[in-house]
C-alpha cells in the first residue's frame, strides 16, 4: 500500500517539513472521526485543477460512505467545489456533495490544514445525514470536541509538534472518553468511561469534579496540561484494574498565546490483557527455570560419566565414555541458552560459537594444532530444532577433524558456514583436511556418529545430508590454503524450516 509520503512526493511539491505535518496528522486522526462519527479524507491540490485524496479513515461510532478505499485517485474542483473554497479562504467550508450509489443527503465539511502559516491540504468530514447518528448529549459533546480541534487544525495548532505519545497503542474514543473544561474539571464522561470507573469502584457522579477528586491517578492530566501536547499513562488504579489513559490537550489561542482551555481523557480497562501478560511471563520464567535445571542435571551426569571413565582401563571403554560426555555437553549448552532467552526459539549463532569452542577444547592437541570458525547467521530456530541439530553439528565436527587431521599430522582448519533462504538453512562443514576415501559413501558408514547423524537428519530434521571433497571456491570462500595432497572436504546439511 502506497504511504501518504509516497504519493506527496510523487505527485506535490510540498517539503519534508510539510509532509511531515500531514504525516502526523493521519496519525492523529482515528481520535477525530470517532468523535464527529464520520469519514474523514486528506485531499491536497495536485497539477491542473484536480485533488488527490492522500488518506482516509473511517469512524468506528458511526456508519462509512465509503466502502471502497479512495487513497491515490483524484477528483476536480468541479465535483468538490468546497475543496478549492477551504484552500482559498483558509477557513472551514460547509455544503451538500454527490456519491455516486448514495441516494441520502450528504454533506461535506472542509477544514484547511495549516502549516507555518501557510493552507498545504484540506481535511473534509463527510457523512449521511439520514444514516447519521440521532443527536444526544454524548453526539452533541463529541462534535464540539471535533469542530474545536477543526479549530486548532486551522490555526497550524494541531497536530502537536514536536515529542507526542504514541497514538497507536492510546485507547480509542469507543473505549471510553472524559471531557475536561479548562481547570481539569470533568465536563462529561461516555457511558463506557463511566463503566470503567465503576469497575474501578467510583459511582460517584464524576461531572463538576477532577479525577483526584474522585480518586482517579491523573498524572497523565497534569502533563498534558503543563507540557500541551498528548501524554499515554498506564496504570494499577487498584490491585485488579490497570487503565490505560491518553489525554489530549486541547490548546487555544488567547492574545497571541496558547492556552490550555481544556482536554479529552480517552481511557480503556486493560485489566484482563495485563494479567494475561503476566500469565505470560510467568510462564516464560517457568520454562526457562525448567531448561536451567535440565541444564544442571545433565551437567551432573556428564560429571558422573567423567568419574567413571577414570576408572576405566580400556582405551575403547574410555573413547566410548568420552563422545557420551561430549554429546550431553552438547544438549546440556543448548538448554543453558534457552535458560537465557525470553520465547520458544534462540539463535542459532549463539548455539553454534560456543559448541565451536566446546569441541576445540575436547579436540585440540599440541600435535594436532585446529583452528575453528563461523561464518554468517543461521537465524531465530526452535527450540525442537535446535537440539538435535546441535548434537548433528557437534558429530560432524568430531568426524572432520578425526578423519580429515590425524594426530602428528599439522593440524589444520573447520569452517562452519550458515546461511538461510527462504524456509530452509543450509549448514556447511568445511575443512582443509585430507579429505574422503575413495569410493565413500555416506549411506554405508558403520561409525556411531554418523549413524546418528543420518538418523536425527532425516527423521527428525526432515533434512538431507551429503559429504565430498572441497571445491577451490569454496576453500577459497573461506579462505583455506590446503597443503599438498590434501583436497579438504564439504558436509552439507540442508534442514527445512517450519513457517510460523
């Protein structure tokens, strides 16, 4: 969908500094058709005599005219005459309009939007005034709210300048509004925001009064009156109920200065979704406690395996104890980084540098010098991927340098390279090693680690696996300098990647 700065740029002359305003002004302005209970669209005059409409919203208290969305096309002066009176006159103009398929009376406001002095668009409230809402103290309240931020609109005062709360996570008028007079008085209250004053335990009839008088916080007030501009507050009115407040200044001009002659308070009970968030965390701490303590345990047998390979005298005894050891590090690294991380899934890199460093510790000899890397970013994984992969690695691992770097022979280099495209990521194992026996084949080894490396690829990875000798790009991608006689080897491991 094209953005309102898109299509200035692409079709006005108008400045940064001036689409920016009318940037801001989109942002605003679900607050505006609430309280009018109409459309709203933002026209600005392009080449010939035509307009663009640059944005529209829709009032979510009142019937649409509109139902298709009206963003890019143009119109003339012809058939929205008021469009080019507004711009002109630079005050608000008022009359009848045609919709095509709209058999009721229309009507169209159009309210100049003022920008350092100077009329840059025209704002226009357009409804029905058959299907229109039927007139009442909370329609008539909610209109004058519009018509005095038309006002401010006018005058280049709204919307505000310069640091302002986040709209887009402010309650909306539906969910319960305040209307406050100059002195922070509660002028009117919705019937929604009286409900959430109840639930709250105030049944006190709230007109006259300011919201510490009725036991409301109204910090959010207090800086919105002092700072004259939006300001978002939640919080715990009671133990059970946390509200979620906005307040909207509305600023006057009064011999040349802005005052604040009043504001609107818009309110929402967020109750339930804070205690479903902490519903949430504490579960996420639950689940990380619980990857910590998996963590402890299998670092405990792991330290047990350890005792009783000392005891052992066989070296193949000892050999067997020890990848054992290994492989349950392995798992035990991946739940201590899950203990650490806030959700279901980690990344992978953050799996991988520290298994590089395990296995150089257990690998690594004087006589068989190794030097181990990563290159790139496997991405966010989950935690059901993960684990095996991790063990899969680590025996890929083990397998390069057992049988690519006999020990005496010099040592040498492994590289592990990830990368991801689309939903699937390619692992690759490379190493300047001496390389595979001719005639391999990866479907007839009999070692334990590459069965279980063909076992957890292909049936719990869904994945495919194929070994061969180094291509000289692909040393050379990673820059490897093989010595001679040795062609180096590529493990290739490709896993596809759930879609959420």
């Amino acid at each position: 969908m094209t953005t309102i700065g898109e299509l200035a740029r692409q079709h006005t002359d108008l400045s940064k500094e001036q689409i920016g305003h009318l940037v801001n002004l989109a942002s605003e302005w679900g607050m505006l058709a609430d309280v009018s209970f109409a459309d709203l669209l933002m026209y600005v005059p392009v080449e010939g005599d035509n307009w663009l409409v640059l944005a529209q919203v829709r009032a979510a208290t009142g019937q649409t005219l509109y139902l298709a969305d009206w963003v890019g096309s143009q119109t003339s002066s012809v058939e929205r005459p008021l469009l080019g009176a507004a711009m002109k006159s630079g005050v608000p103009c008022e009359g009848e309009i045609f919709i095509q398929g709209v058999a009721e009376d229309c009507r169209m406001v159009a309210i100049p939007v003022q920008f350092e002095g100077e009329v840059i668009a025209v704002l226009t409230r357009e409804w029905s005034q058959r299907t229109g809402r039927q007139p009442g103290e909370l329609e008539r309240t909610y209109l004058e709210i519009f018509d005095r931020f038309a006002e401010m609109i006018v005058r280049g005062a709204f919307p505000f300048v310069g640091r302002v709360a986040d709209s887009s996570v402010a309650p909306r008028v539906g969910d319960g509004a305040i209307v406050l007079d100059a002195d922070a008085r509660v002028r009117y209250a919705s019937p929604n925001a009286t409900s959430a004053l109840h639930r709250v335990g105030i049944s006190a009839n709230a007109v006259g009064q300011t919201l510490s008088e009725l036991g409301v916080i109204d910090s959010s007030v207090r800086q919105a009156f002092e700072r004259r501009e939006p300001v978002v507050e939640e919080f715990e009115q009671t133990p059970e109920v946390t509200l979620l407040t906005r307040c909207i200044p509305i600023v006057d001009d009064v011999d040349g200065e802005p005052v604040v002659t009043g504001a609107v308070m818009l309110l929402r009970d967020v109750s339930e979704l804070r205690r479903r968030d902490r519903l949430l965390l504490s579960k996420d701490a639950t689940i990380r406690e619980i990857h910590h303590r998996v963590k402890n345990n299998l670092q405990t047998i792991s330290s047990l395996l350890r005792l009783q390979a000392r005891r052992l005298e066989s070296p193949e005894a000892k050999a067997a104890v020890a990848e054992s050891v290994r492989r349950i590090r392995t798992i035990a690294l991946v739940h201590e980084t899950l203990s650490r991380e806030p959700g279901d899934d980690v990344a992978f890199v953050e799996i991988v540098r520290p298994l590089l460093r395990l296995v150089e510790e257990s690998l690594q000899s004087p006589e068989r010098p190794m030097r181990f890397m990563v290159i790139g970013d496997g991405g966010r994984l989950a935690a059901t991927v993960v684990t095996p992969l991790s063990v899969v690695l680590t025996e890929l691992l083990q397998n390069a340098v057992d049988h690519g770097f006999p020990e005496g022979d010099g040592g040498g280099n492994v590289a592990v390279r990830l990368h991801v495209e689309e939903s699937e990521l390619e692992i690759a194992v490379i190493d300047d090693g001496r390389g595979i026996p001719v005639g391999f084949k990866l479907a007839d080894a009999k070692g334990l680690g590459l069965s279980i490396v063909r076992t957890l690829v292909t049936t719990e990875l869904a994945g495919t696996i194929e070994m061969r000798p180094a291509h000289a790009e692909e040393l050379a991608e990673v820059e490897f300098v093989p010595r001679d006689g040795n062609t180096g080897t590529v493990i290739l491991l490709r896993v596809p990647l759930q879609s959420d």
